[in-house]
C-alpha cells in the first residue's frame, strides 16, 4: 500500500509540479515561442498592446482581469476559471506573463495561477520595451486563442484574510512591499496611515532595476542579499496597497526558499478597519 502511495505523490508531482523557471530569460523565450503549450499573457492596458506586443501574446490587462473591482481581492473561481478557459490554459500550459515594467500585474497573475493550483507559470524576465522587442517578433494583430479547459485545484496556503493576519502578529514574519512613504504613515490609500504592527518594510521596486530598454528583475544572487536578514524558518505574510505588489516580493521569496503567502485584502482592506491594529511612525 505504501509503495502504491509513493507512487501516486511521484505521479503527482511530475504532473502538477513546477518544471519551468520562476524567470525566463529571451533565449528561453526564443526557443519556446513556436511551443504549443506556451501561452503568452500580455498584462498590459489593451490601448498599450494594440500599438505591438510579443507576436502569438494574448491580451489580458492586469487592473482590469485579476481584480474584483470592490474591493481589489481575487476574482470570484468562476470568474477566473472561464478567463483562463478562454486564454488558452489547461493543465499542460506553461505561462509566461510580462507587463509594462512595473512587474507588479505579471507577478499578480502568476500567483492567482499558483493559488489556483497551476505552477507552470513563469514571469519574463524583461518587461516590455525594446530588449524584448528586438529579440523576439512583434505584431500589432490581437491574437485569436482557442478555448481550453481550465481547472482550479485551489491551494489555500497561499492566501491569507485579515483575520488570519491578525492571529499572525508576532507569530509570523509579516513584511510591507509598499513604498517607505506608506509604510511610514506619510502617504495611505486608506482612511488610516500607517502599517500593520511588527511588519518589516521591502518595498517590492527592489526587485526589478528600471532601464530605459524596459525594466528587468534582477538575478536572484542579487535579491538573495536583499532579503538576507529575514529568517527562512518563520512562515511570512506578504501584504501591499492591494495584493498586486506582495505577489511580486512572494515570487522572489518563494524561489529563494522561503514560505511566503499574501494577505489579499492587503492594507485597502486592514487601512479602512478601525478594529484592527496599525503601527504609524510619523506619529512618534
């Protein structure tokens, strides 16, 4: 019996597990554009791909897609479950996604994918601009997908509420991806300024370096220096102005050996409650 049930976990694992990179580079690119199984996600505004984008990419903007537009959590499954569908996805898709260059809608969509159980995923690692389109085909026609099925298996450890948030203070390591200027209680989206409390502050722009050929993440030799001082062996909950950035500094995490989740309500949600507690060094 116990034979039978190895099995099925190797099983499991060559079939659900991850077998591309978290970051692909062009030559990776290059060599898997013709891919059948490649779906090719552009996360940018539609008005931005109808001017050129990656030859076969397919048009879903972040804002817009990966959103509810109340409260900026993740979209209802059904919802996610038909884009999905009719972005080409199933099981043996791998994606690869790429935006403008603030990498913040790319790393949006690729943990919505992960929550939803599919790990082929993939950020690019150049965000549009010229490296891309110098190296790989351009076109300004929208690309016709053929409908696939998507199936969610939704891992729950990924995602966290305000209330398991709040259990975590001083439990979990809990890091803040805005800006310092948020996380100091100068600037707030919300009614209330401020941060959650013992939450460390990485702005999730140390990520990627801002080049006027378009924006690229840094090599990971490189961000494993940035996140140095954060211990691996404490469980972390990631949180931004809405759940777009954490993704970001949760992709980094993850492939450095960390045991990142995000808290989607983020500080929109826990910054507009009154109910929960928040730490304001300006006000000291």
């Amino acid at each position: 019996m116990k034979k039978i049930l190895l099995t099925l976990c190797i099983f499991s694992s060559l079939v659900f597990g991850k077998t591309m990179p978290t970051i692909v580079d062009i030559p990776w690119l290059q060599e898997n554009l013709n891919n059948p199984d490649l779906v090719l996600l552009d996360l940018r505004e539609k008005s931005e791909y109808d001017k050129g984008h990656i030859k076969g990419a397919v048009n879903m903007p972040g804002l817009q897609s990966l959103f509810a537009k109340d409260d900026w959590k993740m979209p209802k499954l059904d919802f996610l479950k038909e884009l999905f569908s009719n972005a080409g996805i199933d099981k043996d898709s791998m994606v690869v996604a790429y935006d403008n260059g603030d990498f913040f809608w790319s790393a949006r969509l690729y943990w919505v994918l992960e929550v939803l159980g599919h790990q082929n995923v993939a950020l690019s690692k150049y965000a549009y601009g010229k490296t891309l389109a110098q190296n790989l085909p351009v076109s300004t026609d929208t690309t016709i997908t053929t409908r696939k099925e998507f199936v969610p298996r939704v891992d729950n450890d990924q995602i966290e509420t305000k209330l398991s948030t709040l259990l975590s203070i001083g439990k979990k390591t809990i890091i803040d991806g805005r800006a310092k200027s948020h996380y100091d209680g100068k600037d707030s989206i919300a009614k209330r300024y401020g941060h959650i409390p013992t939450a460390q502050n990485y702005a999730c722009t140390n990520n990627f370096q801002v080049s006027e050929n378009g924006n690229y993440m840094k090599d990971f030799d490189e961000l494993e220096k940035i996140y140095k001082d954060i211990p691996k062996e404490k469980e972390i909950i990631l949180y931004c102005q809405g759940g777009a950035e954490s993704a970001l500094n949760y992709i980094v995490l993850k492939k450095l050996g960390y045991k990142p989740s995000v808290y989607d309500g983020s500080w929109k949600e826990w910054g507009n409650d009154a109910n929960v507690p928040i730490e304001n060094p300006s006000k000291k």
